[in-house]
C-alpha cells in the first residue's frame, strides 16, 4: 500500500496497479481502439477508392496516428486518466504526488506507448512494469505519472488541520512554481501525521520543511506564524489555484483535506477530542493546557463564573496576592 495526497490536499491510501490489472485495462482499451481504427479505415477505403496510391499511404498513415496514439491521449486528458479499460478495472493514471494528469502528462505516455506497446506487441512494457518497484512502465517514469487502483477499502486518514483564519488570503501572492512536487508529498504527509508524532520530532520536522519551502519560493517565513500553520496555509493556497484551473477560474471556497473538511471557507470542523493544539510549540505537563508559568505562580480563571475563557498566570497566588504577572490585570476578589 502506498500513500498519495491528490492535488486538492486529499490524503489516499492507494495501491499502485500491478501487471496483471494494467495488462487487462490495456487489453479493453487496444480492442476498442483497434475496432475504431478498423472503421474507420473502411469508411476512408471507400472514400478514397478513386484516390491515387500515395494519398490512400497518407490517408492510412493519419488514421494510424489520429486513432491509435491520438485518440488514447484525447480520452486520458479528457477523462484525468480514465480510460475505458482503466475504468472498468478501477484504475487511474495519476502524477507522482497522487494529483490529476494533464495534456503533457497524457502526450509523453501516448508518444512512448507507440513504440513501447504498439511496436514491440508490449514486451518493452512488460519488462519495465515487472522491473519497476511501482509497476510503471517508461511512458510513466517519463512522463512522471504512475498507475494506481481506486477500487481499495477506504482507510480513515488522520485529521488533517485546518489553517488558522487569520492566514486566510496571506499567500495568494506566493510564487509556488518553484516548488517541486515531492515536497508538496513531504509536507501533506506531514500535516497527515503531525498530531501522531512526538511534540519536539514534529516541531523540528516542520521547520525544517518550512525552511526548505521558504527556500523555494523566495519569501522567508512570517514572524510569528508557527512553522506548522505556515506550511498549511501555503498548501491551502496550492489547493485553491488547483481548483481555480480545474473549474475554469470562477471563485473557489476552499479545497479538500482527509476527512472531507472544507479548507478556506466558512466551514472548519474542529479537532478530535483530547487532540493537543496542532501549531503551537511543543510543551509538556500543565503548561501545555495553561502557558508557561513561574514556580510560584498558578492559573486563574478569567471569568469568575466558571466559563471556558483565557486563563492568566498571577504572581503569589497561592498566597493571596493579586497581582498580575505582566499584563496589569487584577482578577476579582
């Protein structure tokens, strides 16, 4: 089982096709391929019967071209990497950081299909599929695409935090072409998995990934946002560009993260029960609950009715005195 974030933040455990799943897909698509090209040839014979002998070569090479190569990658770019024979597998052609194919993705694996399926009857392909640890034949390692099924038991992700409002909008200027894609694997993944790891491995972790992010698009990382809020923030705003190419640039409230929680609009659905806060530094004990405070200070409600509310640490409070540590604030008697 191999773990892929699609490009819309989503966390997938999905398992890369093997040969025999991808050989069956491939097998559907060439017969309905082959009876197209069929047709369609004896619909030009009869057209072009009256035609001299170097325009029917023509004809014919055209249509071999068109149908056999050109048609598979009209239908994977149009389909995102379903075809025929893929759909009815429960396959799917996806990039190397589980997000949807494009055009160029579809034209590399269709140009190197002609010579490693078509020319050499798929042995080429055979060959590079077993030799691969993830199955991928040339056309995919080129084109930087893998084969993978969608037809798995669905596995419940880890909560994937959302945001804090207050960085909503901050990096709509970022430039993040830049950026390669196995970073964008290493942060989701992190984000995936941060409320699993030890406090201080996870704050290291994502200042190292935020330093190295930083790198890549040119901007320092803010003062005062922690590393962690940094890095979803920025994949947020990766997530909504997606969305805005894929949906024709109308105007997007938010992408997908594991869960199905809504990132960037007015939904934010809060964190499992017990679960610590996901962007603060790492603390132990009380002060994780209450802040930092001095060995003879204690913290005090901020309302005297009991409710859930800030809490201040007063100096000598355990010895009555009312003094606030810092802030001037006086609690009542």
């Amino acid at each position: 089982m191999s773990e892929l974030v699609t490009g819309e933040a989503v966390a997938l455990e999905l398992q890369p096709a093997r040969l025999p799943s991808r050989a069956l897909a491939l097998l559907l698509d060439l017969v309905v391929v082959l009876v197209v090209y069929v047709v369609v040839s004896v619909v030009l014979v009869l057209s072009t019967a009256s035609w001299d002998d170097a325009a029917q070569t023509a004809v014919s090479i055209a249509t071999f071209l068109l149908v056999l190569v050109g048609g598979p990658i009209a239908v994977e770019t149009l389909s995102h990497g379903r075809s025929l024979g893929k759909t009815a597998c429960g396959l799917r052609v996806v990039r190397d950081d589980g997000g949807p194919i494009r055009f160029r993705h579809a034209l590399v694996r269709g140009a190197l299909g002609l010579v490693e399926i078509l020319l050499t009857f798929g042995v080429v392909a055979c060959v590079a599929s077993l030799v691969s640890a993830r199955g991928r034949r040339l056309g995919d390692v080129f084109a930087g695409t893998l084969v993978v099924r969608e037809r798995v038991p669905a596995a419940r992700g880890g909560f994937v935090p959302l945001p804090p409002p207050w960085l909503a909008g901050r990096f709509q200027e970022l430039d993040l072409s830049a950026v390669p894609d196995g970073l964008w694997l290493a942060i989701r993944q992190y984000l995936g998995r941060m409320n699993q790891l030890d406090p201080q491995v996870g704050w290291a972790m994502a200042g190292r990934l935020a330093g190295e992010l930083a790198e890549r698009t040119g901007v320092p990382v803010p003062p005062g946002v922690p590393p962690a809020a940094y890095l979803a923030a920025v994949v947020q705003e990766r997530q909504v560009r997606e969305a805005r190419r894929m949906f024709g640039g109308g105007p997007v409230g938010g992408g997908l993260v594991a869960g199905g929680a809504g990132v960037g609009g007015g939904f934010s659905p809060a964190p499992p029960s017990g679960a610590r806060s996901p962007y603060g530094p790492p603390s132990y004990g009380s002060a994780a609950a209450h802040g930092p405070s001095s060995p003879s200070g204690s913290a005090v409600p901020g309302n005297a009715s009991g409710a859930d509310g800030p809490s201040v640490v007063v100096e000598g409070a355990e010895s009555g005195r009312g003094e606030g540590r810092g802030t001037g604030f006086v609690p009542p008697a």
